[in-house]
C-alpha cells in the first residue's frame, strides 16, 4: 500500500482501495444532497466521529440526528469533490478531499458556497472502506445574493432538483429509487 504522496509503482488492490476511497466520498455527497440520512449514517463506523466544528462534532447517530435542523436552512445544496489524496496503510487510511459545497437559504435569497477541504480517516472493515473520523476544513467562503435576470429563466420547463425522496432522480432512475427504498 502506499503511504506516500511521491510516486510509487500502483498495485491493483491499492488501486481497488483508493476507487473505494472516491466512491465513500462521492457517495457522501450524494446522501447529504438528496437528504438520505440512511445512506448518510451507512457510512461511518459506528464509534466515528464526526467534526464540523464549531457547529457540530459527535458520533454517526447524533451527526445523522442533527443534519435535519441543519439541512432545514437551505432550499438546496450541492457538495462536489475535486482533488482526492490518500495514504493507505493497511486497514486505515487518510485522505485530503478538496471541496465546494453550494447552500442556497430556505428562502432563495442568498447563496453560501463553501471551499474547504475534508480530512478524513478510514478504516476498512470486512473489506469495506468507512469513515473512522470526518472533519471538515474551511479555506474560504462566498456570501451574497441569488442573481436573476428579468428575461426568460433558463429553468424554464426542465425539471427542478430538490432534496429528499422527491428528486426527479427518484423518478427517473429505478435502481437508485429501489436503492433509497431498500434504506426506508
């Protein structure tokens, strides 16, 4: 396994780690985004921590018990992942996650995009790769107002994603709405 950021020959189980390592990090994103707790919850071990300090640092239940109040803030999110960097060892892993996660308020006024980063441990249990402890990292932030224009909106007529089980991708895509219902 690799535990280092220089170059290094990539074995294939290192390479199957680290594909599993992107999938927990994209997977996050998408429970978070499409308020599925459940699938949020699957993700960390059980005695994880969770670390979004100031406003929250706790265990996977009390995360998932407080992400409800927190979501209820913003009309939509969106969360992306662009640069991923792992050090594996074994069963544990670290990994720096540059992200960008764009809140809009409940009341469609304004936008908040975040820049940070997320330092992550994991642990692989019975070959699956979970979060050990998230915590999340604030470089720089944007606030300001939702900009609209007086013409036609390009919305017009496509469907509108929102959070939750009422996502057109619920609709529109039967495994990952079969995937959702299995979870409750």
């Amino acid at each position: 396994m690799s535990d280092t950021l220089g170059p290094a020959p990539l074995e294939l189980s290192e390479a199957l780690d680290r594909l599993a390592l992107q999938k927990l990090a994209w997977t996050y994103c998408h429970a978070i985004d499409r308020h599925d707790l459940a699938l949020v919850r699957s993700l960390y071990h059980d005695d994880a921590v969770d670390d979004h300090s100031p406003m929250f640092i706790g265990s996977p239940d009390e995360y998932v018990a407080w992400l409800p109040a927190m979501l209820a803030n913003w009309a939509l999110t969106s969360h992306t992942i662009s640069t991923m960097q792992f050090l594996i060892a074994g069963d544990r892993a670290e990994g720096e996650l540059a992200t960008t996660a764009y809140h809009r308020t409940a009341d469609g006024q304004r936008e908040l995009i975040a820049h940070g980063r997320y330092l992550d441990q994991y642990r692989k249990a019975d070959g699956v790769w979970k979060f050990q402890r998230r915590s999340l990292v604030l470089d720089w932030f944007e606030d300001r107002a939702v900009q609209r224009s007086d013409g036609p909106s390009i919305d017009q007529g496509l469907a509108t994603g929102q959070p939750g089980a009422h996502d057109p991708l619920y609709a529109r895509l039967p495994l990952f709405a079969a995937d959702r219902q299995r979870r409750g």
